[in-house]
C-alpha cells in the first residue's frame, strides 16, 4: 500500500517484517526518516504487543 504524504506527519510507524528491500530490491528510504519509527518483526506477534500499548 503507497504512503502518501508521510512526509507531512509527526511520527509515522512502520510495521514490517525487516528493512530489507522488497520484492523490487529497492530500499525504502522511508525508514530512515527521523519520524519514522520502525516495529521489526512478524506481525503475528507485533500487532498484539502494539494493540496491548494502546490498551493500556
């Protein structure tokens, strides 16, 4: 899914996998950014353990 206008906002968080390139073998510069707050991981256990901040 495109990010549109990342740029503009706070803080952006990435949920993914790792920062490796994908399929097109292009690095995403995105995660360099200083807003940019990146959750590494499988996301069978990262969206829980985010879901369970926000609960709280």
């Amino acid at each position: 899914m495109p990010v549109l206008n990342a740029e503009e906002a706070e803080n952006v968080l990435v949920l993914n996998l790792d920062s490796e390139p994908g399929y097109s073998g292009v690095e995403n510069t995105l995660y360099q950014e200083d807003f940019v707050i990146p959750i590494w991981g499988d996301a069978a256990e990262t969206v829980p353990e985010l879901a369970a901040r926000f609960r709280h």
